[in-house]
C-alpha cells in the first residue's frame, strides 16, 4: 500500500541502503526518484549518490559486498568495469558489455542494464503503440543507443536503421540487433518511430540548441523520442511537434529505467506515477 511519506524521518540501524556511483555523480536525479519511491511504498530503503572515480568501480562492487548494500545503480564511466565484476551478468549486460544496476538474488550479485527496456517501456506507455512490425531509426551509436538497438531487437519490430557519425561505430551498434542496419541520415524518412539517441540538445552539452537532423527528415506520420530530458523540451522535441510528429521526451526513459531497478532490488512493482512527479518536483 502507498502511503504518503517515509517510514521514518530518518534511517535507522534496520534501513536498507541503494546508491549510485558515478564521476560526476552530484548532479544525479536518482536520489529524488527513489527516495520517493520507498517512501511512496513505505519500504525502509534509502538512496545516495557516491562519486567513485575512474578506474574504481570493481574496488566499489566489492565495498557493495563488504558493507552489504542492497542495491546500486551505475553511470559513466564506470558501466564496463561493473559488467566485468558482477557474479551474473544478464543477456544484455553480456551482448553490451555494460551494467548500469546491480541486485542481490540467491547470495550473488546479478547484474543488468535496464537503459534500453526502460525507453521501449516508456515510449509504448505514452503512446499506447507497440513497437512490434514498427520500423525505426536510431541516431547515435553511444552507450544509451547501444542498450537502446539492443532491447529494440527484442521487441519484434520490422527493422532497426542506424545511423552515427562515424560508420564503424555505426556498423558495431547495428551489430547488436540482427534486424539492425546502417543507412544514410536520409533514410529516417521511412521509419516509423525516430529516437535521438545523441547528446543534441542537452543543457550544458557540446550542442544544447542544436537538432540531430535537418527538420524536412521529420513527418507527421512518425513518433520522435529524444532520450535527452533536460531540458524538458529539446529543440529536437519542439521541431518535431511544429511538424505534427507524435512526441515522447527523455524524462519518460530515466524513470522508466529507474523503474526496472527498483523492482530488481526491492522485488515489487516500482510507484512509476510517483517518481515521474519526483522529477516534476525536482525542476
């Protein structure tokens, strides 16, 4: 049952800890969204963010053991090494070859990457759209595009176009699902659902006002998913809406992802509703 805060105001020698390592990791929206979510479900967990630097993130999985942490959640650059460290990695921890969460089941550590799942999840949930028989476009060949082509292969959709800047990297996240290929940026054109899988648009980034692809490659006849959710509203997205596409923002993959997690460590369905209002509040 919900209820409408924390068990305690505080921990106690019973709570459960989770965090999430990283470099930088302040920044992290994870402690507002799992926080309210144990306290939304009145489980006694709390959440942190530990910065742990390069180089470190095994030495962090045996301290995970050591302290006996219940649960942890992994970010740059830090997702490789852990994939490499856990007792049991999952299908798709071991295709990419990167872990971003980490759970206790049967005395090991199990290890799984929820970033791809997390943005098919939230994409079919706003949209009421399957993704099964849907052609789609992904732009970017990254660690997010990566999880994202790889858990789209699962989905049964037509085909996967890929599409990045260099073609050898393009060409290794195609090879992650069978029904991915490359093709040149003009081949969006024909997919049903376009995803910005890039860092174009993001605040504080290389290019926050900049759009991954000239604006006559965009029909209302799409869905366009930006997986970038701050700002809220890319330019990507507002370009998108202006030509009638059907438009899903990044805030939906973070919680979704986050989702998956919680539901690993804590064994019951994650309160999707409240940590979406988190990330609303935490603005």
């Amino acid at each position: 049952m919900l209820s409408d805060g924390p068990l305690s105001p505080r921990p106690t020698g019973s709570t459960r800890l989770a965090a999430v390592i990283g470099w930088p990791v302040r920044h992290s929206l994870s402690p507002v969204i799992y926080n309210a979510a144990f306290a939304s479900a009145g489980v006694d967990w709390t959440y942190v963010a530990l910065p742990v630097e390069p180089g470190k993130g095994a030495a962090a999985l045996d301290s995970m053991r050591t302290f006996g942490l219940a649960g942890l959640s992994v970010t740059m650059p830090h997702k490789s090494d852990i994939a490499a460290a856990v007792d049991v990695p999952s299908a798709s921890v071991t295709t990419l070859g990167a872990c971003n969460c980490v759970y206790w089941s049967d005395g090991v550590l199990h290890g799984d990457n929820t970033d791809g799942d997390g943005l098919v999840a939230a994409l079919e949930t706003e949209t009421d759209v399957s993704l099964n028989g849907k052609t789609v476009s992904v732009l970017g060949t990254g660690g997010a595009a990566r999880a994202i082509i790889e858990a789209i292969g699962r989905t049964g959709a037509a085909s996967i176009h890929v599409w990045g800047r260099r073609a050898e990297a393009a060409e290794a996240a195609a090879a992650l699902a069978p029904i991915a290929t490359t093709g040149p940026l003009e081949q969006v054109e024909d997919a049903d659902v376009l995803i910005n899988a890039t860092p174009v648009g993001m605040s504080g980034g290389p290019n926050p006002k900049g759009i991954p692809l000239p604006a006559d490659l965009i029909s209302q006849h799409q869905i366009v998913q930006d997986i970038v959710y701050e700002p809220r509203e890319t330019p990507f997205m507002a370009l998108a809406r202006e030509r009638g596409a059907r438009v899903v923002g990044g805030v939906g993959m973070l919680v979704h992802q986050a989702a998956r997690q919680y539901t690993h460590w804590v064994g019951e369905p994650a309160p999707i509703e409240v940590m979406m209002r988190a990330v609303q509040d935490g603005e």
